[in-house]
C-alpha cells in the first residue's frame, strides 16, 4: 500500500488585531466625583464632574458648594472651605474607630456618604 | 459485496438505537468510500416531523459545508441554522433562541458534556469521523430529556463495523485525526477508536512574541459493541478530552471531560429497552503566577446518571414512551489556593425524573407528540455531600431542598395540503445547574451553581408556531417559526462583584426572570449540483432581575437582534465539491462608560445602565474547497479552506483607555481574534 504524504506548510495569518473603534456615546446627566481624604491632621476634599467621553479630560475643580464632614460618633459637624487651588480643607482630627459622613450640598442638590 | 452487508448491518444498528417513531428515511447515501452515511433526512422527512423545532442534522450535508482545518464542525454547522448563533469569537458555545449556551444540554451516547468546546473555538468540538448522528432540539424539548431549559443536542458515535477494518488518518496544518474501528469478533464484537490532537503551538512558537505559548488539545472517543443477539446489543462509550493553553511561565489553564456510558439496547417486538449508565467529570484548573503570589484555582462537575426508556409501538401509526433517570451531581463550584490560603466550595444535589411520552398520527391531517416529565430535585445536606472552607466569609446554607416540577411538553402538526404543515407546540422545562457567565460569552473558568436551598432551578416555558413547506419533489423546502420563551429562576452577578471576589457563589449572584421571542425563516435547495440554504433570525432577548440596573429590563448578553446565514455548496462532479458559507450577526449589548473622570490621578470610567450599548456588527466568508481520489485500495481527500475570507475583523473584547494623542484623551478599542485563516488537510482512508 503506497501513501503519499504531502504535509503543506502554510504560514497561516491568524492575526489578531486591535483597531480604535468610532464609538457614539449616550448622552447622560453629569455627576459630582467627590473624592475626600481624611487623615489624622487635616481633610481634604476636592469636588469635580464627570466629563462626556469624547470631552478632554480635565480637572476642574468646583467651588460652588457646600462642603461638611461630621464626625458620626461625636456628633460634630466641621465645615471645610476652599482654597486658591479649588480644595477644600479642613481642620480634622481624624479619629480611628469614629464614624464620618462627607455632606456636601450644590446645586440645591444634597449627597452625603 | 461486503461492503453493501456491512452497510445494511449498521444501518439496522443505528436506526434501532434512539429512534423515536419517525417516518423511516426514504433516502439513504452512501458516503463516498465505504463508510456508512448514517442519517440523510430528505425534505419530506424534514416536514412531516411531528416534533416542531427538532432537527436532525444531515451529517452529510454538514460535512460539505465550509471546514475549517479540514473538519466539519457539528456546533459551527448548527449555528448555520435559524434560532441558532455561535457566541462571539473566541467562544465555542452555542445559543439557541435567546437562551445561552450553558441552557443547551449537550450528550454523546447519553454522557452528559459541560462545555465541550476547544481552544477559542478555533476547533471544533466533536471529532466528525466519530459521530454518526446528530439531533438539535430547539422547540419543545422533548420529554425524555431533562437538565436544560433552552435546547438538547444529542450526539451518537458510530460505532465500528461488525465485519471489516477500516483505518483512516488525516494531517492538517493545525491538527491531526486518526481513525480505526473493526471486528474484534466478527458478527460479535466490534471496536471503534477515533482520536485527535492539534498543534498550534507548533506554529506559534516560530512567531517570537508566542515563543513559550502552549496551545493544544487533544480527544478520545471509543466504542466497543457487544452483539448478544439480533436486536439486543450492549455499547461502552469513553470519551475523553483535554485543552492546554499556557502563557510562558505566567499562566496554564487546562480542562475538559472524561466519560463513559453503557448503553443496553433491547428490542423485542413492538418493545424497545434502553438501559444507559453513564459518568462524566468534568475539570478546569488554572494556575498563576503574578508577582511572585503562586495561585491555583480549580473546579470541576461530577455526574453519575442511570436512565431507563422504554419505547412501544402501539400500532404503526403510534408510539408510546416512558422512562426515569436518576443522577447524582456534585459541584465544585471553587478551590482557590494563594500561597498557603486555601478556599473552596462544593455542593451536591441528586435530581431524579420520570417521564411519559406519547407520538401519533391521526388520519393523515394530524400528528401530535405529547409527554409529561415529572423532577425532582434534592439538594444534599449530608456531611459527605458538601464542603466549603472560606476566609473571613460565613459558610453558605447548605441545608436540604427539594423541587419538584411538572413539565408538559407538547407538539401539533396540522396537514393544510400534500406538502404544506401547521405546527404548534409550547413545553416547561427546568434546569439544575446554573452556568454564571462573568462576561458576555462561556469562559472555561465560569462558576456553576448548583440548585439549593437558594439557589433555585431555572424554569422555562416556550410556546412556538411554525409553517413549512416543500415543492413536490422535494427540491425545495422552507419553514417559517416564531416563538416566545419566559424564563424564571435567571441568575447574574450583582454590580460590582467578579466571580471570585469571594468563594461563596450565592453571595455573588441575583435572581431574576428572562423572556426571548423571536421569528425564524428558512429555504432550502435540496436538489442539482449547486445546493444549500439561507436561514434567517429576528429576536430579542432581555433580562430582569431586581438589584441589577435598578430593576429595569435589560438586554440579555446574548440578545442578537439579526441573525443571518447563507450556506452553498457546489459538487463538480465525484472529486470535485466546494461551499462557502457567509454569516452576519448584529451587536452584542454592551456595558460601556457614559461619562469618565479622575480620581486619585487616574481616569475612572462611570457606568449607567447595563448592556444599554452595543457592539458592532460581525460578520464572515468562509470558503472551501476539496478533491478526493477514490482508488482501489484508499481513498485520498485534500481539503483547502479560507476562514474570514474577507478579513473582517469582527469584534472579541472591546475595552476603553487613555490616549493622549486625541483631543478627548480617550479611546474605544476593539481587539479581534481572527484575521484570514487558510488551511490544508489532507486524509487518507482505507
């Protein structure tokens, strides 16, 4: 019994690609981004928006609000104020174990952790 | 002529085995050499079937459609079919009318298969020499079959000849299939062994940036046949495989099944007995090694099941059928090893059935098919039966449940004239095991939940109308079906979880409830040197489950609202055949950020809604052509082929990054997995 064997050697071209996609977003409501940090010494708390897709990214901080950490376990409300750079600062002593709350009131709009 | 015995023996094994009370085929081909052609349903058969959305594959027609690698791909052929889709690129999985692919029950010779596709579904699934016939049920399911609420794929290996030797070798680039099966005693014993490995890697490793990728699969499937008399005969099935694929020394993930069965088929007068053991196991295991942290995770679906049918033919014109199964499945839904920590869960249920099936014909206006399943399904609370060890988590309910379902399941097919049908059908059923995909398409690693005490079974109820017809001499045929399907018991992750953010399952998932419709239109050229069809799907698929985009409706991940495809195939003449098929399938819902901004210095994407975007479109041309030699002693066959003839580039994963070079500073990437894939296979038979 004659076998042919003929084995072809192709290089096969399975090539995976990556290509940048013309994507349509949806067209939605912007949303504050608080973003707070609390140490031992001091808070600090810088209030920006979400920003379309297509929109360059930059950050712009907001000032136009009202801006109070209370310490849960106290029961004591500090207010922060802004500086030059648009943060807002205050001076807290961060407590471990207590309970905080962020509230911050813009807009008419009230949010609080 | 030894050749022609040893045909009409197997045709009376095969059409003896698992036949419910079909018309007999009134055409029968014999396939090239000497091989036997198993199932070749002409149209006629395919319109007078009472069961709406059944279909028996043709496994010849299959067999000249495109292949890839110089295979034919059962799962690629059926996703050819209306109400059928692939998953996207990168996924062997079918989905049948808005269910997904974990809903499909998939069996070879009653062994149940958990996610049986290879590699990317680069491969296909079944070895093709292997099978003998293949049935996808997508209506009513019918009521010998449990454990999957959207379709039944049951698959039959061919079993080898009482008589004669027959060997068969074929060498691709990517793969290579070897076959033997024969007489072990004549007339008595036969055996039937096909096995097949691939070698990607091979090539893989020439490109340098794949140098130490491991990519390859292998499978097994056997078959010894014990002839105790005419009619009475004992089958032992193995199926065995194994996917490797490895990223130097970053990652390996291996997985597959191994099962057996026996199958015990007696026929005694009008009284058929099929008795059927069968165990599968299957494993995934995936080790990491990221920042120096060594981590393991594996899991694995055990299932051990003993199943009774007994069919009998009342008269010609009606069958009656009855059975139980019984089946013992123990999950591992998660093993985690970190360094020295170690997490895992396992849960076991024992899910139990009867069943009572009914099939006749009424004058020759009317046919119904009509049966009842009764489940039953316990989740074990005994010692043995589960395990969990978690850290920092509390330890899951695994205390005892039992659910018990009617499910009715029923056809009517209505005469109107000789070659035009009416029918109309709608069934329950209900599935054990929940498949939770992470992503949008089946991943090797996707968790199994196991019903519990929680966890409920999902349930569905499809109701479907459908129309068909023929030209008289068969040369033609189409059909039009509609359905609508509402599921209960639909499980996701919540928000903000992965699959393995903790090792408890039902801390990670919600229930809700799905419903798909859908219409499906098929035409058929049967007859002439060129033939083939086009089958075309419109759907919608949606899913609700409280928790999940607040509640509201959304796209299913396998909501595909268009789905089309058109298959021809051209036979020159003995040698010469060729085929190409072309599918188009619209966007996959999306999750995609709607707004984007900096936290921390680094740019966060927000989400609104689920699924509320889409992906582009794919689409594809596969072409392919082959020439056989008969010859006295062996038969040669030569296959060329061209995947994504086109070079489409259809969407894998889509995913969102900074890019400084545009004035947004974002960009929206798609990665694809295919460019244009040639091949070249070469068989020999004899």
């Amino acid at each position: 019994m004659r076998i042919h064997i003929l084995i072809f050697t192709l290089a096969f071209f399975l090539v995976s690609c990556e290509k940048e996609l013309d994507f349509k977003y949806h067209d939605v409501e912007s949303q504050l981004v608080i973003e707070a940090t609390l140490s031992e010494a001091e808070a600090i708390v810088s209030l920006t928006n979400t920003i379309p897709m297509d929109d360059p990214l930059t950050v712009n901080r907001l000032t136009d609000a009202d801006v109070s950490i209370k310490d849960n376990t106290d029961n004591i409300i500090f207010q922060l104020s802004s500086d030059i750079e648009g943060f807002f600062h205050g001076e807290i002593p961060g407590i471990p174990g207590h309970e905080y709350i962020i509230e911050v009131s813009r807009n008419g709009k009230d949010l609080s952790t | 002529m030894s050749w022609l015995r040893a045909y009409i023996i197997t045709m009376i094994y095969v059409c003896g085995m698992e036949c419910h009370a079909q018309e007999p085929n009134d055409s029968v081909q014999t396939h090239l050499l000497q091989e036997v052609v198993v199932t070749d349903q002409s149209a006629r058969n395919r319109i007078a079937n009472a069961r709406l959305g059944s279909e028996t594959l043709e496994l010849t027609k299959l067999s000249m459609a495109p292949k890839m690698f110089g295979e034919m791909d059962i799962i690629k052929s059926i996703t050819l079919l209306p109400g059928v889709h692939g998953e996207a690129d990168g996924a062997g999985g079918f989905e049948v009318r808005g269910g997904n692919a974990y809903q499909n029950l998939v069996t070879l010779d009653g062994m149940t298969l958990y996610n049986p596709a290879h590699l990317m579904g680069i491969f296909s699934t079944f070895n093709d020499d292997a099978m003998s016939r293949a049935i996808l049920h997508k209506g009513p399911i019918p009521p010998n079959f449990g454990g999957a609420s959207s379709s039944v794929l049951e698959t039959y290996m061919r079993p080898g000849d009482m008589n004669k030797y027959h060997f068969s070798g074929t060498l691709g680039i990517l793969n290579a299939k070897i076959s033997a099966d024969g007489p072990i005693v004549n007339d008595k014993l036969s055996f039937a062994l096909y096995a097949r490995r691939s070698y990607v890697d091979l090539f893989l490793k020439m490109v340098p940036e794949y140098k130490s990728t491991i990519m390859n699969f292998f499978d097994v499937n056997a078959k010894i046949r014990y002839k105790v008399a005419a009619g009475n005969h004992l089958d032992i099935s193995f199926f065995a495989s194994r996917d490797n694929l490895a990223i130097s020394d970053l990652m390996d993930m291996r997985w597959g099944n191994i099962s057996g069965s026996i199958n015990w088929s007696i026929q005694e007068g009008g009284w058929r007995f099929l008795t059927t053991g069968a165990i599968t196991d299957y494993t995934t295991e995936m080790g990491m090694n990221i920042m120096d942290a060594n981590q393991k995770l594996n899991e694995y679906i055990q299932s051990y099941s003993a199943n009774e049918k007994i069919s009998y033919n009342i008269s010609d014109n009606h069958l009656l059928e009855f059975g139980i199964r019984s089946e013992l499945l123990r999950v591992k839904s998660g093993d985690m090893k970190i360094s020295n920590s170690r997490q895992l869960e396992i849960r076991s249920g024992w899910s139990n059935a009867a069943w009572i099936g009914y099939e006749g014909e009424f004058s020759s206006l009317l046919s119904v098919s009509f049966g009842t399943r009764l489940s039953c399904y316990t989740a074990l609370s005994g010692n043995r039966f589960h395990e969990f060890i978690g850290l920092n988590e509390s330890t899951p309910d695994f205390s005892s449940k039992t659910y018990l379902h009617v499910e009715p399941r029923g056809s009517i097919k209505i005469n109107l004239k000789d070659n035009h049908t009416i029918k109309v059908g709608a069934s329950i059923s209900t599935q054990d095991l929940h498949g939770v995909r992470s992503t949008t398409t089946t991943f090797p690693f996707d968790r199994y939940a196991l019903a519990s005490a929680f966890t409920k079974p999902e349930v569905t109820t499809q109701y479907s109308v459908g129309y068909a017809g023929m030209t008289p001499d068969g040369g033609w045929d189409w059909s039009c079906e509609g359905y609508y399907k509402t599921m209960n018991g639909v499980y996701d992750y919540k928000d903000g979880v992965t699959m393995f953010s903790r090792i408890n399952l039902e801390s990670l998932i919600l229930c809700g409830k799905g419903r798909s419709y859908g219409m499906e239109l098929m035409l058929r050229k049967n007859i002439g040197i060129f033939t083939g069809w086009i089958a075309y799907t419109l759907s919608k698929t949606d899913t609700r489950i409280p928790g999940i985009n607040n509640g509201q409706w959304y796209k299913a991940s396998n909501d595909r609202r268009n789905d089309f495809s058109f298959v021809g195939i051209v036979t020159f003449n003995q040698r010469w055949n060729a085929s190409l098929s072309w599918t188009y399938s619209s966007g996959r819902p999306l999750t995609a950020p709607d707004e984007k901004y900096v936290l921390g210095g680094e740019t966060c994407y927000y989400f609104t809604a689920r699924n509320s975007y889409k992906t582009p479109s794919s689409h594809r041309l596969d072409l392919s052509a082959s020439y056989t030699k008969e010859g006295k002693r062996f038969t040669s066959i030569i296959t060329f082929g061209v995947f994504n003839a086109y070079a489409h580039f259809s969407p894998f994963v889509i995913y969102f990054e900074d890019d400084s070079s545009k004035p947004s500073g974002t960009r929206a990437v798609q990665q694809s997995l295919f460019g244009i894939v040639p091949s070249v296979s070469y068989t020999i038979k004899f």
